[in-house]
C-alpha cells in the first residue's frame, strides 16, 4: 500500500476525532509511516493588546521536548508572513533561497542548525491560512531528507489544515463533547452563497472572484462549513447541504 493511503485515511477520519489525544495518535500513525521523528501543529494569533504575535503549539509529537528546534513564531512564523516562499517549504531549500532578509536568514539557518544538533537534519513547514491570512503551521522533521511528491504536498497541506480546524474544533466543544450531527447549523449568507456556488461546480478560485475573496478565504469558509455540517470533505459537504435543504 502506497504511503499516501495513510494520509488519506487520516482526512477522512479526522471530523470523527473528538480529543487532542486521538488526535495526536492519528497523526503519528502518519508520521510512523514516513518515519519523521517529530511533528507539531502551531497556531498563530494576536495577543490581547492586538499589538503583537503570539504562537501557540496545539500538538506535539513530543510533549516535552525543546519545540523551538522543530519551529520558532519568531523564525518560521516570520518568514511564512512574508510569502517569500511561496507555501510550504523545505527547511534546506529555504536556507538556500535567496532574496531573504539577512537577519531572517541568520535566525533561520541557526534554528536549522539547533535542529539538525538534536537529530533532525530535514523538515517541512506547512502554513495553514484562515480569513484574515496565516492562521498556523504544521512543522515535521527526522534525520533524513524527506521526499514528497506534489500529491504528496497537497495532501500534507491538506493535513495541516484539517488539523488545526478540528483542534479549535475540539477545544472549543471541550474534549468528548462534540456536537451531535443531523442538526441544521445556522449559517450566514455568505457561507450560503459558497456552499450555492460548490454545489454549482465552481471551485474555490472561481467563487472567490464572484464574491470578492481569495481563495484561501474561500478554503477558510469551507473548511468551517466543513465543521459545522461534519462533512468529511467537499462532496460530502455539498451531498448534505442538499440533504439538510440549504441547497437546491
């Protein structure tokens, strides 16, 4: 069985999970598969002042062990702010890029090397984006160079997303008290209008340009009527629009 089989089993699962703990056991199943020796899920928000960042770590592979070597909010957060690489990046590849801010430069190529003392010489970095820009991080790590197709890519993404979404999922219903399905969530008339134009067959990029968004927001919307309906992904999501009637 082909190792991406994994990953896809885990984003069909991942809206059954109702504890951080499953949860990290799910993911760690992926990472056995890969043989990655760390992951983590960070999540990035705005202190109370609104003034300044903050990161947070949701879960950790390694509870107890130093999480700055695996990713910094002051080092990678910086520099998926920036775009400068464009997604997600390998650590190596975005040592090597150039056009990076000298001090962001030195910051990352240190926390690699801090990285590469403990044991992980290789990594990948996933951002995850909500409404209003980069929302969190999915970092892993081992130490031995990782090799990803693009499938491969998008489905960690994709992991990285899901995850974040089904944490906040989690620690807003508290542990083990998920919401029942079959009930009719009230949505707004934007997330109608988006889930009008899935069902129509227009993707993401094409109902943003019709509503005014990006598509990323568009991803945004749909990963939380993803949640709000327990839809396993985009087919399922529109199949129970359709069921539930907000849709026709």
């Amino acid at each position: 069985m082909k190792k991406y089989h994994d990953l896809l089993e885990y984003l069909v699962l991942i809206h059954e999970i109702d504890s951080l703990t499953s949860l990290r056991a799910a993911i760690d199943r992926v990472a056995r598969r890969y043989d990655l020796a760390r992951t983590g899920l960070f999540r990035r928000s705005l202190t109370p002042s609104r003034d300044a960042v903050a990161w947070r770590c949701l879960v950790e592979s390694d509870p107890d062990a130093e999480r700055a070597i695996l990713f910094d909010g002051a080092v990678d957060g910086a520099l998926l702010a920036t775009g400068a690489c464009g997604g997600a990046y390998f650590w190596d590849s975005a040592i090597e890029a150039t056009g990076l801010n000298p001090a962001l430069f030195r910051a990352l190529r240190l926390r690699c090397a801090q990285a590469a003392q403990q044991g992980l010489t290789h990594g990948v970095t996933f951002p995850v984006f909500g409404r209003e820009g980069l929302a969190g991080a999915f970092a892993m790590g081992r130490g031995g160079r990782i090799e990803l197709s693009p499938l491969e890519i998008s489905l960690f993404s994709a992991l990285a997303r899901e995850t974040l979404n089904r944490c906040l999922v989690i620690l807003q219903c508290g542990e083990g008290n998920m919401p029942a399905r079959g009930a009719v969530p009230a949505l707004s008339l934007r997330e109608l209008t988006i889930l009008k134009n899935l069902a129509d067959g227009m993707t993401s990029v094409e109902t943003g340009k019709t509503i005014g968004l990006t598509n990323h927001t568009v991803n945004w919307y749909v990963s939380g009527l993803q949640r709000k309906l327990g839809a396993r992904n985009r087919q399922n999501l529109v199949a129970l629009a359709f069921r539930l009637g907000l849709v026709s």
